[in-house]
C-alpha cells in the first residue's frame, strides 16, 4: 500500500470515529433529555393520550457551549379550544385574519397557536417549561386562563 493511501484511510477513520461519537453521544443526551422532559409532562397532568408532539425532542449545541434539547407540544384540549376560540373570533392568536386560503389550518392539529415549550439543560440538569401563544412565551398568570393544563412551578422559566 502506498503511503498517501495509509494516510488518507487513517484520516477517513479518525473522521468517521469522531462524527459517529459525536452522533451517539447527541442521541445518548436526547433520549435522556427526553425522559426528564416527559416526567415534567406527566407532572403536569398532561395524560398520554392528550399530547400532540408539535416538535420531537431535538438537540443542541453551540460551538464550545452549553447543550440544551427541546420539545415542543400541545395537547387535544388545547386544540379543541384554539379551534373553537379562532373559528368565533375569525383571526388566528397572531392576528391574522381567517380565510378560506388560510382556514386549513386548523385541520392540523401541529399548527395550534396554543403550545408548551419544553427546554432540557443538561449542566446543571433542570427542565424549564414555557407557555406558548402564537410563537411568543406568556406568563403564567396569563396562561391559567388559557391553557388547559399547568406547568409545575418549579419548572416554569418565570
């Protein structure tokens, strides 16, 4: 084998050995990210059968930075109501008015405006909980009254 072929096959192994750890590793964090995130859902009194995933648990990472993961749901509660409250009023959470462009939206039960937002941090381990309207994170005085389930306090980023 010439040189340059044992060189560039010792590279092509360093750099698969080192993209397959990384990716492990990045599943190993998910898959316990979402394990702290779901006992926090299940904390909420969000029964199984009511989640609608609007974002899987996904990692992250900044370049020399902290990792954090996220998921991102609603529930079939809120998205009754969402339905109800944007069918009487005629414009989505975000403003915009209802057309018949537009009103296939709310067949889907993803786009619902009302959403929980969930971020795992892993150093130090804690999962803060957002309420979400319409891409923009409320309070949790103003959530109670439109959200059907609660956050645990001990976990709301407020």
């Amino acid at each position: 084998m010439k040189k340059w072929q044992i060189i560039l096959g010792s590279i092509l192994f360093l750099f698969l050995v080192t993209v397959g750890g990384y990716m492990i590793y990045a599943h190993i964090n998910t898959k316990q990210a979402d394990a702290a995130i779901n006992k926090v859902i299940k904390e909420a009194g969000i029964p199984e059968n009511e989640i609608i995933v609007v974002e899987k648990t996904t990692y992250n990472q900044k370049i020399l930075s902290s990792e954090w993961c996220t998921k991102t749901i609603t529930t079939e509660k809120d998205y009754q109501n969402w339905k109800k409250e944007v069918k009487q009023q005629q414009h989505f959470f975000n403003g915009e008015k209802v057309t018949s462009k537009n009103i296939s939206r709310l067949d889907s039960k993803t786009n619902c405006e009302l959403q929980y937002l969930f971020m795992f941090y892993k150093n130090p381990s804690k999962v803060n909980g957002y309420y979400v309207i319409s891409g923009n994170s409320v309070g949790p005085d103003k959530a109670k009254y439109i959200f059907a389930y609660t956050l645990p306090k001990n976990n709301l980023a407020y």
